[in-house]
C-alpha cells in the first residue's frame, strides 16, 4: 500500500485489517474441524468449544505477527488459556503474553484499540452481542520482560511454568511458528 | 445492500476514525486508573445527539438542502457554551470526537459548560452570505429548539485551520504554549528548532509571537529532512507507515492532525513526545469562553485582562499537565487525559461553577 504523506515522505508498510484476520482465522478454523466456511460459521454460532478454540487460535496467530511487526523489542508472543486447552466459548477472550525487553504504556493503548475493533467484527461475525460495551476485552495480554522471568514475578512465572506452559507462536526472526495445537 | 459496517468503513477506515481513537484513549485511561465502566461510558457518549436535513428557501425561489448533525456533552445545566462548524468533511464520527475532545478540553480547564457542537457539510459556494444568515436563523430555531437550549451560539471557523491558528487570543495563547514547552522540555538549550506540516502559513501567525533568538522556525519543504525539536502537526495523520520517518523530538499535535495507536507505538519506542490536541487546542477553548462571557455580558474585564488571565489557564493547565506525567512517569498525553478525566469525574458542577466564579474574580454573575 502506499501513502504520499507530502511532507512526511512516501512509504510503505504492513497494515492491520480485521476483516482479512477475521477470514484467516475462519479458514484455519475450518481447515481443523475438517468443514466447510458457511458450517464453521454455523459452529461457532451454536457455541461449539472446538471450533471457538481453533478460531482463537488462528486468529491469536495473526494478531501476533501484527503485533510483532510493530516493534523490534518483543522477542516473543505466547498464547495460553482456553484457546489451547480447546474450552473456548463464544465469550472468550483471548490470552496472550507478550515478551519484550522495554514496556511502553503505548501498547496497551494499541491493544485497547485492537480489542475494541476485533470485539466489532466479532459480534457482526457471530450477529449476536457477545461483547458489550462494559466487556473488559476480547483480547487480555500481558507484558513480561525479563527481569519478571528471572524474578518469577506476575506472568513471567507463567511463562518459564512446568505445568502451564503457555504456546509460544511468535518470534522476531520472522520464522513464526506453524499454526498446530 | 451495505451492512452496518460496510457504511462506516465507506466514511473512513476504522482505524483512522478520530471517535474511535478517543473512545479507545479513554478506554484505556479508564482501565489504567481503574475508573468505573459505567463513568467512562457517561464521560464518552454524548448526552444528546441529533442528525437533521436542513432545507434552505434561496432568493430566487429554489430550496436547498443541506444536512448536518448535532452533538451535546453534559455539563452544567442551561449553560451552552458551542458553535456551528462549516465544513464539507463533516460527518457524524468526526463531530463526535471534535465534541469529545472540547468536553474533557473544558473539563481539564475546569471551565463549566454544558457543549453544543453543531456541524454542517457545507461548501462555500454552495449558499449566498444571506442564505446562509438564513441558515444560522433556522439552525437556532430548529436544533435549539429541540436540545432545550437558547442560548446564542458562537460560528465557528472550520476548523481545518481553525484549530492551531485562530484569533488573536488564541495564537497568543499557542505561543505561551510553545514557550513553555521550551521551558520545561529543553530547560537548558538556548534555540530551538520549530516546524509544522503547514510551513510558514502557519507559522506565520503563531510563531511571529516567539523571539527569534529563542526559536528558529524552519521551512515546511525542509522540515521533513532535518531534524527539528518541536514539530506542529496539524493536517497530517501519522500511522506506522511514516511514524518512523519524522525527525523530531516533540510533536505538537493539532486537531486534525491524527496520530493512530500503531504510530503512538512507535514514537513511544523512539521517545518522541506528543503533546495531545486537548492541551494544544486548549487557547481556542479559552477564546471561546471569553466570548461566551463577554457576549452574554457576564465578564466586564477589559482586553489585557482576559488576555492575561487567559495566559494563566494555559501556564496551570501545561504545569498540571507536565508535573501529572513526571510524578507519575507517564507520557504527556496519557497524563493530560487521565488528568481530564479525574476532574470530569471528581469535580460536581458547584464546584465547577467555584471556580469559574473565582477565576473571572467577581466580574461573573449567574
């Protein structure tokens, strides 16, 4: 995409579409419950765990790379929670962890916004009002940098847990993860 | 036929609606200082909101049609305090956060109004300057009329430019702003450089104010490649594309000069600070109010008066704004919000009237 800002120069660059994400995660979803769009849809709206989790999953995994293209201090994305343990519901959030060496308030702005936009697209997806406005979010991520890992302080303990571990399916040398659970 | 969806994106991207971007600041602000859903739901949407179709009857028999919205933010009560925006970019999303942005404005000045923002999508050419007095007549009839108010409200420029260079006041007021900037963020350089994505038509007004030995205002076609220490952002909007691209170290950021989430990322990581439109605008507030008074003569104070008492709201509400963010080692922006939105919650509308009452000492009567 280009952009011709005049004074602040012409350049190109990734962008954030949720509607693109949206189809990614459907068509991952419907790869993995072996249907088709129109059923995977249907399964969603019927509540079905499975198809909730693989749809999160998918689309944590797009998120992730948004996320990660943003910035050259995180050195990891990790999902965990009912996305991988496949009890998703339809109200679900999604819960990742992010890794990175400097936290900048900046990003839980970002993050607030992105929440606010998947939460539109999902209740359109879904016709139904899953989240309202009062909802605290369709996506809960938590920073971590180091100093929290080597401590075990907060999530960071989740992070290096023997019994939790959470999936790790982003890393910044642009070699992501393959989408499996 | 369009879902709902499909006909806000063909207005502007979601990520680019200026609504959506303050909805999500103060969903933020709101989380990060643990204030109640329910307050920042009433704080957020507007208290009345009216989209009408205004048909003007010209001199020559013809009618024109015209269409338009109408947005009131809460506030003390028969007290209106607005004005009707002329634009041809006018649409709902855009009123909405332009009257957003003047309710938490008024409310981190402590200035107690209820807000009426009236806009129409209007080209100038499309009505004669007597169809247009019409339309101002009709607009106080009908919308008024319906938003329970009678008060006489105040046209205001588009605010295209409107916004960083208006009236004398105001730009007098800007340059304080810019003053002090130097003064708290680079205490100890002698000069700094300024440039604005409008080059030296707006500079022009603004910066003729500063001493030049204390600042250098350079060019808009070089202001791009140098690198400058404050840069006045007003009509551009910077995303991820280009946030990485500005050489500055201060952004000053106009109303119509929008800065996306992705972008605030990235000029937090390059420590570039942003000084949010809810301060930089905060003079064509202030220019507002003392019309307000004046035209409803409840303010006798002369010129110098209000234009020295003006400068005051703007030196408390920068050192506010500034000492809020060190304390509490949070940026500018995110300090001058959280800031707002504490006065809107904490303050009731006595005390608001208090210090309205204090501030004009004695000259206002309610």
């Amino acid at each position: 995409m280009l952009i011709n800002d005049g004074l602040l120069g012409t350049t190109t660059g990734l962008h954030f579409d949720c509607e693109v994400t949206f189809a990614g995660a459907i068509d991952f979803c419907t790869e993995k419950i072996n249907r088709d769009r129109e059923e995977a849809i249907q399964l969603l709206r019927q509540e079905d765990s499975s198809a909730h989790s693989y749809f999160r999953y998918g689309l944590a995994h797009q998120i992730s790379r948004y996320i990660g293209s943003l910035s050259n201090n995180f050195k990891g994305i990790y999902i965990h929670g009912s996305s991988v343990e496949n009890s998703s519901g339809p109200a679900s959030d999604i819960d990742l962890i992010i890794l990175t060496t400097k936290k900048v308030e900046e990003l839980e702005l970002l993050l607030t916004t992105l929440s606010g936009e998947l939460e539109f697209y999902y209740n359109q997806l879904l016709g139904t009002k899953f989240f309202g406005d009062d909802y605290t979010g369709f996506l809960d991520v938590q920073l971590v940098d180091e100093s929290d890992i080597k401590s075990r302080r907060g999530y960071g303990a989740v992070l290096t847990s023997v019994h939790y571990a959470p999936i790790k399916i982003w890393e910044p040398d642009n070699s992501d993860k393959n989408l499996s659970t | 036929m369009k879902t709902k969806g499909e006909r806000k994106k063909s207005v502007l991207p979601r990520d680019e609606n200026p609504y959506r971007i303050l909805q999500s600041q103060l969903k933020y602000i709101c989380r990060k200082n643990q204030i109640d859903e329910y307050q920042r739901q009433v704080l957020e949407k507007p208290y009345r909101e009216l989209s009408c179709v205004l048909p003007i009857k010209g001199l020559n028999g013809g009618t024109k049609v015209l269409s338009g919205h109408a947005i009131v933010h809460r506030g003390p009560k028969k007290r209106i305090l607005g004005g009707i925006i002329f634009d041809p970019g006018v649409y709902l999303d855009w009123l909405k956060a332009k009257a957003l942005g003047v309710h938490l404005q008024a409310r981190l000045l402590r200035i107690p109004f209820e807000f009426l923002l009236v806009g129409i999508k209007y080209r100038e050419d499309f009505l004669s300057s007597f169809e247009q007095l019409k339309l101002e007549d009709s607009l106080q009839e009908s919308i008024f009329s319906c938003l329970g108010s009678h008060n006489k409200l105040l046209r205001v420029k588009p605010f295209r430019t409107g916004d960083i260079s208006g009236s004398y006041l105001s730009t007098k007021c800007l340059a304080k702003l810019i003053e002090l900037i130097k003064a708290y963020k680079y205490p100890n350089k002698e000069r700094i450089r300024i440039t604005s994505d409008l080059g030296n038509d707006l500079t022009n007004g603004i910066l003729k104010q500063l001493p030049e030995d204390k600042f250098a205002v350079l060019p808009t076609k070089n202001g791009y490649s140098q690198l400058v220490d404050v840069f006045i952002l007003t009509e551009k909007k910077v995303s991820m594309l280009n946030a990485r691209r500005i050489r500055t170290h201060t952004i000053i950021e106009g109303r119509n000069g929008i800065i996306t989430p992705e972008a605030q990322l990235i000029l937090a990581e390059r420590e570039i600070e942003i000084i949010p439109d809810i301060v930089v605008s905060a003079p064509n507030l202030i220019q507002f109010y003392t019309e307000w008074l004046t035209h409803n003569s409840y303010c006798h104070l002369g010129r110098k008066e209000i234009q020295r008492k003006s400068l005051q709201l703007v030196t408390d509400l920068f050192r506010d704004v500034w000492s809020y963010s060190r304390e509490n080692s949070i940026s500018i922006k995110t300090s001058a919000y959280s800031l707002a939105v504490h006065r809107s919650i904490q303050t009731t509308d006595t005390q608001l009237k208090e210090v309205d009452k204090n501030f004009w000492s004695g000259s206002y009567a309610d």
